[in-house]
C-alpha cells in the first residue's frame, strides 16, 4: 500500500509531541510543569481540529493565484485512503509548528493567551505559508507562488520550524522577559530535570525520521540517505554546540548539547534528500555553530526565550533552507535554476514567509493582547502556572508558601505548619529543627565575636597562607607584623625586621620623604601612598636589589590616633610588568617586519588627527601595496616573499625619521604616517624619495628584482576635521588610482577618485541588473571591409544603454567589469546575441558573414567559455567558422600556457582566433609561434601615424609582413583617412577597420547598407 509509510512516519512525528512535552516539562521549573504539559496537548488538539476544518483545504486547496487554497474543507468524507494518510502527515506538521512557541513563552504566559496563539498560527500562518510552497504535493500542478520562484523546502525548516520561531520572537517580544531573567544579581535556574529533558530530544529525534522520511510521501530509495543525513546532521550540531560552550565557558553545558542536537535536526530538514552525508555533516555543524552564537545574541537584546527556540528552530531553520542552495545537488531538486538563481529563490522564501509571518502574528497578538492579556500577573509568575492557572497546589507548595511568608516577615522564631504522615511534613519538621538550631549557633556566634572583636581586628590581617607580602606598621612606621611571605620575597626574617622602621629598611632613598609624608598624613594625603587603592612603587629586598611593587594600605584604629595601624599588602609585580611589555610588543608589532601593526597605527592615527594634537601642524599618510607581489610569492616561493616584506620595511626605515609611524597593514600592504608641518610640495618630494628607494633593485632567492610599488597620498588641511578610518580609506582610494594609472607611481587623493570609487561601484551593481534585463546591453557592429569597401566580416562592440543616465562608453564600463566576473556575464551575453543575429541573417537569407566578438583574458582562462560555446553551437545551428574570438595581447602575459590551451580548443571547434591591439604588448614570437591565430589586428595608436612618422609605418609594415610570413591575416583597425588606407594597402594590408568606411551600425542599418538577398 502506497500510503503504509505515511501512516508510520505519521505515527512517528506523533512522537514529536511527547519529546516537545519531555523537553519542556524537564527544562523549566516544576512550580511550571502542569501548565507546560497543559500547553503542549491543548494546542495539538487545537491545531488538529483547525487543520481539519479549513487549515487543510488553505494549504491544499485549488490555489487562487498561488497565495491561498479554497476547497478540500472538513476533509475525508470522500478523500481516498492515500489521501487521507496524507492528510494526518499534515496535521501532524501543524501540530509540531504550533506546539514549538510554548517552550519559548513558558512560565509566563496565561493559558487562554497561549491558546490564541496557537489558533492564530494554525489558522492564518502556517497554513498559507504552507500554501506558496508545497500545495502541489497534494494536486499535482496547484502550485504556490513561492513553489513556481524554484524554492525548495524538503521537510519543512522554515514552512514549520521557522514560522514556528518568528510566532515565539512575537510573543516573547511582546510578553517580555520573566521576572528577574535578566537581572544581575539573579540566575534563574535552567531546569527541574535535566534526564527528562534529554529524553525529549531523544524522542524528538526519533520523531525526526518520520518528520524528514515521510516527505517523500513514499518509502523510496531516498529514504535511508535521508536519515543517515538527519543522523548526522545532528550529532555533528550537538557537537559543536557543546564544543563551543566548553571553548568560551570551559565546561559542558547539556542545555547545548541538547539544542545544538535540535538545531542540526532542524538544518537538515530543508535538504535532507538532495546533499551529501559529508555536506549534512557540515550542515549540523553551521547550524549548531549558529545556535549557539545566535543564543547569546537575543540574549545581549533582553529577549527572553526559556528554552531557545528562536535560535534552534528559526536561526537553524533559516540556515537550513539556505544551504539548499549551497549544498544540494541541483539535479535532485528538479528545479531548473542554476546554483545562484535557487539561492535567490531560497532568499524569497525565507524572507517572505519570515516578513509574514512574524508582522501578522506581531500585529495580531498585538491587538489580542489589548483583550485578553497574554501574560499572567507577577505575583502569580513567582506563584507558579501550576497554581495560578490550573489551582494544582501540593504539600510542597504550602510549605514553599509558608517558608517564603516566613523569609519575607523575618519571623524566624515561628515554625512553619507541620503537615504529617507525609514526605514534605518530614522536611517542614526538619527545617523547624534547623532554624532552632541556626538561633542557637547564632547567639553563640555573637557571644564570640564580641570576646574577640579586638584582638582579631590584628590577627585577621596576616594571612599566613597568603603569597602577597603582608606586614603591620604603626602610625611611627614601625614593622609590627611581617608574614611567611615577606620573609620569602625580602630576603630577611621575621625576628630580622620586627621593631624596626619599614620606610629605612625597605623604600628606596628618593621615596623616603614622600613615604614619610604620606606615613604622616595616615595614607590620605595628595601625594605618596593613599589607602584602599594599589599603589606602584620600587621596593628594595634586603641586600639593595630592587623591584616593582604594588602596595594597597588598609587601616585599623582603636580609639586613640597613636594607636593607629596599617596593614600592607605588598606584592612583586617584576614579572607582570614583563609580561604587559611583551603582551604589547605582541599586540602592537608585526611579527614578520618588526614594525607597527594596524592597531597601533590607527590608535596613533587618531590620536594625531585629534585637533589638540596638531593645532600647529598636520598628518601626512601614505598607503603603499607593492605590485605583482603574488607572483614573488608564485614563482620564488613564499620565503622569498617574506623576505621582499623585510627588506622593504628596512627600506622604509632608511627614507623615515625617528618621529614618523611604518606600519604593515596587511599582506604586502604599508602604511606610513608622517606628523607635522606640511605643504604638497613636501608630500611629493617625500613619495618621489620612497619610490625612488623602493626602485633600487635586490637580490632577493638568487634572482636581480625590483619592487615596483604604488602609492596612494593624503595629507590633511589645518583646521579640518578628520577621521581615522577616513584617511585610510583616502590613501587607499589614491593608491588604487596609482596602479590604475600604470603602477609604479604615486598618486595624491582628491575628492573626485572617491566619487570615481563610488561610481564604479554603482555601475558594478547596475551592470548586474542591466545584463539581466533586455533594454540595457545590445551589440553594435562595424564592418570589416577590402580596400575597395566590398563587406568581410563585422566586430561586434558592446553598447550599455543605462536607464538615467543614457548611453555610457565602453570604455567607461568595461574596465569596471573586468574587474569581476561580470565581464563573463557581458562575454557571454555578446556569444549569444551575435550567435541570435547569424542564425537571424541566415533565416532571412542573407549571406553567411563572419562576426568577432571580444573576450576578455578573465573570460578566456575561466572554466566557463568553451562549456558555454559548445552549448550555444547546439542551441544555435551556425557554422562555428562565422564566429571569430578577440583577445588583446596583453592576455598572453596571464598565462600563456592555459592560453594556448583554450585557444586550441576554440580552433577544434572551428572558431577563429584574432589577437586585438598588437603590438602594444610585450608577446614572445616564440608564444606567437605556438598560438592558433587566424588574424592579427593592428593597434589604431600605430594606424593613427603610419603615413606620416616614420616610426609607426615602419612597426606597421613589420607587423604585416610577420603576419604574412606566418600565412595569418593582417586587420588594420581605426583607419580614418585615405592616406592611412593607400599605406596599408602598399604594404601588404587586405582588411580594414575605421571610420573611414563605416561606424559601428545597427542590425537594421546593416541590413539596408550591405545585405541583399539571395534568390533561390
């Protein structure tokens, strides 16, 4: 029978709610126990009978436009016997989601309040959310909106266990905390019993392989995976929950092993079926990770949720229904969506049912709580639940009550009602005896303490255990007492020093007249020793050896001001004081330099900007980073580039003074900050003089280098307020401009490179949205031509048509872009719309005419391009031979070896392959030997001058005629005039490029200038 495993796991998520019961019941405090068992059945009952009548037919029904079901209401009256056991499986979900916001809301919250709640979330909540994403399950194609985005919810992490979490976060915001939660002086205790509690998870987790086997609606081969996967999920998230607690409170809490266990179980729920057991395992440890930071943090904000289940069952269930995304195997979940586009669809999800379901709950419980109070009275809270709501009083709690009327009148001579024949009366009788007792013991106490008040007052003082030095002086400084202690750490005895005066045998000369004073004024003078308070000082030991000391004075007075006495404490800090300075050293210092770290630099920083620091004077900084260092690193290994680091702190210390900061901010990157008066002609001088510096080559692994370096400049105006982090970001900002302009050089921040920052930063994001819409990027083509304008092929160039700001340049747009991936993107968008417009010609009868589109070197040595070619040749059924790849020279530099490579692969697909800007590079004719070229083109900055300089005809007529020699076509690009078309042509040149003939054009301008159709 088909519908046999769904019974089962039914029954075992069933289970679900005893664990719930055990948990709870075990976790909190007995005085609360009847009301939290109250709780869980009441709202199970609660959640199953509104499931029946309509919460079913919402989450199942026929949807009205994905947001809503509207039928299958009192479900089973014609159902079949599938489709009822899919029914129960359902409602126990509900039940499970509604039973998780009693253990947050316990011992607080009234009973009436809890069950509104729990109809609330049964009723409006969990099954519309339930809706959007999983109402197919029941009528195939009756699909959520949610479920049409791709996003994927195996079991429920955030459609039961979240939405759970967010109804708890409401109520317990507007609840409050319990009394004295928060309180400093106060800890409330973490539960009545702790066994009990661990045999709730158990269950739960018992419960658990129902919960995640039972959504597959059948006993598949998924099945055993999944619960290995919910296994281990587990274990590793009460793993790491109880690890982390031992790491930052050294010792085990069982509180987090047992929802570090929840927390894993909860993780996986969302993705059980389609990861790994290696990707569970890591799943259950993110997820306990975050249980477990995530506790503390509502904590910090004075949420009171008692048993943890907003960072167990929300934070855990967020994560988990994320990870989908990061960890699943994308073709199990039959979705259609690439890795990114599922976690976009994941996000939807859990922020959309996360806005949801906790503004609605908020807003409702909100208005609940305005009718029908939500939580019990204070009095009643330190009562109990159990009395307060249920009036389930016991022998123990009239003894509590009578105990605690005793403690609050102070009526310790009463003894408290006998109850008898019974366990509690036998404690009442003995705590009778214990206060007769405690009354005696105290009289006796005080008899004592009267007989030996003045004699203890001395002998209180020296702690014969003590490992600080203790001595008593009297108001002349004499030595009355003197410890074990103070004979190790003096060098001299009791016998030695008694009588004598502590300031002659112990306090350096130079201290002798302060002491004196201070002895004088009883310690409480404006100088010297003062009492209560460590006093730091230097010590003699007997012999003259010095040592740092710290004193605290504390005195005793016995009616007469002769009669006054001091007890010393005296301890030997030498060896702290080490420590400090090397502590200091540490956190202060790089360890591979020797210079300044980062925190350093920006405590020095501050304090120099800080206008009382240099109302005469002004900050200069410089933000250095040596360029290519990763290819020392790569090439000479990384001792080498440890080093390249020295020896160029060494350098910076030569070209400082004394009074300027070097720090390594990081990596290979330098900061120095120079205080002073200066002017930008000294700025200027002084990054020449480090450039030049840094210029001089080295021998660094056998091997003659230089360190090319770029700088960035700030230096501040008199007067101007400033921030630390400011500046650095301004040096940083420069220096990025630096190696934008060649490397090697410096450059001096001005506002508009921080707009410029800004800017490129937001056509970054722009991009993003632009490449996916279809109105921002399009292609334009020009025409690649003879000598007599007869039509040989197009370039394709990209156009980026912004929505305010209209149409922006290439050149513009495309560095930006190359700096991350999204020059694949706008790559592979050009692939595909010159691959549509061939195929579009063709269809149209046009003749076949080749097309080039430029890749960058990021694109071509990624693992992306021929994957994607090879695609859109089987998509698109073009001869492979139209399309043409350009690459720049500078590309070969990257790594000619890969290069060759995929360029060797484009070949044996049948695409041609052109190099772009010769001869502005720096390419080895022994590469440009071994690449698979078809086309070199010629760099307009040559084409600009042939005929005219000498110098550029020449490296023109050289370029063709290497290109001749090696059989490969010359293009020239950027030919304007005729007098740059006849030398060309004189010299072996056949194709051209340029205004001269034609600019970029579009399709439609293309079709009506060249093509004429083919009669057939």
């Amino acid at each position: 029978m088909d519908f046999s495993w769904l019974l089962i796991c039914a029954l075992l998520v069933f289970c679900m709610q005893a664990g719930f019961l055990c948990l709870e019941t075990g976790k909190i405090r007995s005085k609360n126990s009847i009301n939290v068992a109250a709780k869980n059945l009441s709202d199970f009952v609660l959640a199953a009978v509104i499931f029946w009548i309509f919460g079913f037919a919402f989450m199942f029904g026929d949807s009205l436009g994905g947001f809503i079901g509207l039928s299958a209401f009192f479900f089973g009256e014609t159902q079949s016997a599938y489709q009822i056991s899919f029914f129960i499986f359902q409602m126990m979900f509900c039940g499970t989601a509604a039973t998780l916001v009693s253990g947050a809301v316990a011992e607080r919250m009234s009973f009436i309040g809890y069950l509104c709640i729990a109809c609330i979330l049964s009723a409006v909540i969990y099954p519309v959310v339930g809706h959007w994403a999983w109402s197919s399950s029941y009528l195939a194609g009756n699909s959520g909106w949610l479920e049409s985005l791709g996003f994927v919810d195996f079991a429920g992490a955030t459609i039961v266990h979240s939405v759970g979490g967010y109804v708890a976060l409401a109520a317990v915001i507007i609840i409050g905390p319990r009394i004295g939660r928060f309180d400093a002086d106060s800890h409330l205790p973490t539960g009545n019993n702790v066994p009990m509690s661990v045999l709730g998870v158990l269950l739960l987790w018992f419960g658990w392989f129902g919960f995640n086997g039972g959504s597959t609606l059948q006993l598949t081969d998924q099945v055993p995976l999944i619960i290995l996967n919910t296994c281990l999920a587990a274990s590793w998230g009460g793993i790491i929950a109880s690890l982390l607690h031992y790491y930052y409170k050294r010792f085990f809490d069982v509180g987090f092993l047992l929802n570090g266990v929840i927390a894993g179980l909860v993780s996986i729920t969302a993705n059980a079926h389609a990861v790994s057991p290696a990707d569970a395992m890591v799943i259950g440890l993110i997820g306990g990770g975050l249980l477990y930071f995530s506790t503390f943090w509502i904590e910090k904000l004075k949420i009171d949720d008692a048993l943890g289940v907003v960072p167990s069952h929300l934070v855990a269930g967020i994560w988990g229904t994320l990870a989908v995304a990061l960890f699943a195997d994308l073709s199990l979940l039959g979705t259609g969506l690439t890795r990114w586009e599922q976690f976009e669809a994941q996000l939807i999800g859990v922020v959309s049912i996360g806005g949801y379901s906790f503004i609605l709950s908020y807003l409702l419980l909100s208005m609940l709580n305005r009718f029908v109070p939500l939580r019990i009275s204070a009095e009643n809270e330190l009562k109990g639940t159990n009395v307060s709501e249920h009036h389930a009083s016991t022998e123990l709690i009239d003894l509590l009550g009578s105990m605690h009327k005793q403690q609050k009148g102070g009526a310790f001579n009463e003894a408290v009602p006998v109850e008898p024949f019974t366990e509690v009366g036998q404690i009442a009788s003995q705590y009778n005896e214990v206060i007769a007792r405690v009354k005696q013991e105290m009289t006796k106490r005080d008899d004592a303490i009267n007989d030996f008040r003045a004699s203890e007052k001395r002998k209180s003082a020296i702690l014969q255990s003590s490992m600080d030095s203790i001595l008593i002086i009297n108001l002349a400084g004499t030595i009355i007492e003197f410890n074990p202690s103070a004979e190790r750490n003096f060098g001299c005895t009791k016998q030695q020093v008694i009588g004598k005066s502590f300031i002659d045998l112990f306090i350096q000369p130079s201290d002798q007249d302060i002491i004196r004073n201070s002895l004088a004024y009883k310690f409480s003078g404006s100088e010297g020793i003062l009492r209560n308070i460590r006093n730091s000082i230097t010590l003699i030991r007997h012999g003259n050896a010095s040592f740092s000391a710290e004193i605290t004075v504390t005195s005793a007075n016995f009616g007469l001001s002769n009669n006054n006495e001091f007890t010393l404490h005296i301890r030997d800090v030498t060896r702290q004081l080490k420590l400090q300075s090397n502590l200091r050293q540490l956190a202060y210092s790089d360890p591979l330099t020797g210079l300044y770290n980062r925190t350093y630099l920006m405590d020095l920083l501050t304090k120099a900007i800080d206008p009382n620091h240099y109302k005469n004077g002004n900050v200069l900084l410089f933000f250095m980073d040596l360029d290519k260092f990763k290819k020392i690193n790569d090439t000479l290994g990384h001792q080498a580039g440890d080093d390249l680091l020295c020896e160029v702190a060494k350098r910076l210390i030569e070209v400082t003074g004394p009074n300027d900061t070097i720090a390594r901010w990081g990596g290979d990157e330098f900061v120095v900050l120079f205080t002073g008066d200066f002017s930008i002609e000294i700025a200027h001088s002084k990054a020449n003089e480090v450039l030049a510096l840094m210029r001089s080559p080295l021998l660094l692994a056998g091997r003659k280098i230089t360190i090319p370096t770029s700088l960035g400049v700030v230096i501040t105006e008199k007067g101007k307020e400033y921030k630390a982090e400011q500046l650095i970001q301004h040096a940083d900002i420069a220096m990025y401009h630096a190696k934008q302009r060649g490397r090697d050089n410096y450059q001096l921040f001005e506002i508009d490179m921080a707009d410029k920052v800004q800017r490129d930063f937001n056509y970054e994001q722009e991009m993003l949205l632009g490449i996916n819409s279809e109105n921002q990027f399009s292609l334009m083509y020009q025409p690649k031509v003879t000598h007599q304008g007869d039509l040989l092929g197009f370039e394709a160039l990209m156009r980026w048509h912004h929505p305010k700001e209209g149409l922006i340049s290439p050149i513009e747009f495309i560095p930006i872009a190359e700096e991350s991936d999204l020059i694949i993107n706008i790559g592979e968008y050009a692939l595909t719309q010159a691959t549509k417009q061939l195929l579009l010609w063709q269809g149209m009868g046009y003749r076949n005419v080749p097309i080039s589109i430029n890749i960058s070197g990021r694109h071509l040595v990624s693992e992306r391009l021929i994957p994607y070619i090879q695609r859109l040749l089987i998509d698109h059924p073009i001869d492979a031979n139209l399309l043409e790849i350009e690459i720049t020279e500078g590309v070969l530099l990257t790594d000619i070896d890969r290069c060759i490579d995929v360029l060797s692969q484009l070949k044996g697909l049948n695409i041609k392959i052109s190099i772009d800007d010769f001869g502005t590079g720096y390419s080895s004719l022994n590469y440009l030997k071994r690449l698979p070229i078809d086309v070199l083109k010629i760099d307009k900055s040559f084409i600009d001058d042939c005929a005219t300089l000498v110098e550029d005809g020449e490296i023109c007529g050289t370029i063709i005629n290497l290109a001749n020699n090696l059989r490969i076509i010359t293009v020239a690009e950027g030919v304007e005039d005729k007098d740059q078309l006849d030398f060309l042509t004189e010299h072996g040149c056949h194709v051209f490029q340029g205004y001269f003939f034609s600019k970029p054009l579009y399709p439609s301008d293309i079709e009506s200038k060249y093509f004429t159709k083919i009669i057939s």
